[in-house]
C-alpha cells in the first residue's frame, strides 16, 4: 500500500510541475493573472518538495536579466522566503520597495519579510500600506491577524479574523469564510482566559 502511494505521488508531482509549467509557457493571451498565479503555485510547490532553489535561480536569473516588471521582484522574494534566506530576501526586497514605493504586492512581501525578522512595527506597516493601495490582498489581511498572534496581540489577532469573516461572507465565499471564523474563536478563547 504504501509502495502504490509513492508512486502515485512521484506521478502526481510529475503531473502537477507538467500542468504549471504548461500554464506558464501557454501565456494564455487576455488572462495575464492566471500566469502569475501558476508562477506562484509552482513555486510554493517546488518548495515543498525540496526544491525551492530551483525558484531562486530561476527567479534571480529574470532580474538580473533586466525585468522591469514588479511581479517578478515579488516572486524572487517569495521565492527567498520558501527557502528561509531571509537576509537575501531583505536585501531583494529593500531593492524592490526603491524600484516599485507604491506597489501592494511588493510591500506585501515586505511585510512577509519583516515578520520573519520579528520586526512587527515594520512588518505591519507594509500590510497597511499595502492594503490602502489595494484592500482586496487578503494574503497581508491574512499576515497582519498571525503577526497580532505572533505578538501576543490575541484581541488585535480576533478583530482581523472577524473584519476578514466579514469581508469574506459579503463577497458570498461561503467555504472560505470558515477559515478565519475558526481563527477568531481561537482567538476568543484565549482573550477569555
């Protein structure tokens, strides 16, 4: 049985790094964000199976060939991130945050970056920033309630989870909405002990 399951994974991985990169070489015309969004997953993915260095060279080979285009920046942060070079993917992101001051995506990695420094009062202002320049990045939402918990902030970490609940159910995302329900009353419960 469990011979079957290895196989079975080795071919789903072959299977979904196959379908990714597919997507990614397709550049399906007229739908942009579906390709940043496979570049992202891929990314996360090849992490997760040991192999987020291959993101890294592929990611800093596209910067340093020049691209000017912000998502690329973001995605060789990110990138840093999964393999836990948080030096590198500060010092990527200070460059980042010089060449794009006012794009979310970047300050929202910056956010992600300060977190993992413990660096909260930095790593809240980039999710804040962020979220004037576009509300609807739930991922800095999403970062700002688990820095709260991180700090201990559990009342802070509650009004988060329920503003993002809140958004969630009047955008109609009846299974997402769940999620963040669930982080609140964790969080209701500590404030109540």
């Amino acid at each position: 049985y469990g011979i079957i399951h290895q196989y079975m994974m080795n071919d789903c991985m072959k299977k979904a790094e196959k379908i990714f990169t597919d997507v990614i070489d397709e550049k399906y015309p007229g739908d942009e964000e579906i390709v940043w969004r496979a570049k992202h997953q891929r990314q996360g993915f090849l992490a997760q199976i040991g192999r987020g260095h291959e993101s890294v060279a592929r990611q800093l080979e596209i910067v340093n060939a020049g691209s000017n285009h912000s998502r690329d920046w973001d995605l060789l942060i990110e990138a840093y991130l999964m393999v836990d070079d948080i030096e590198q993917a500060k010092t990527w992101y200070l460059r980042a945050a010089e060449k794009f001051p006012a794009d979310p995506m970047i300050l929202g990695s910056g956010g992600d970056v300060y977190q993992k420094l413990k660096q909260y009062d930095e790593a809240l202002a980039c999710w804040d920033r962020a979220l004037e320049l576009d509300p609807d990045l739930y991922d800095c939402r999403y970062g700002k309630g688990f820095c709260y918990e991180e700090m201990g902030e559990y009342q802070k970490a509650y009004e988060v989870w329920a503003d993002i609940a809140h958004r969630l159910e009047q955008d109609g995302f009846e299974l997402e909405v769940e999620f963040p329900k669930e982080l609140a009353r964790k969080c209701r419960e500590k404030l109540s002990r």
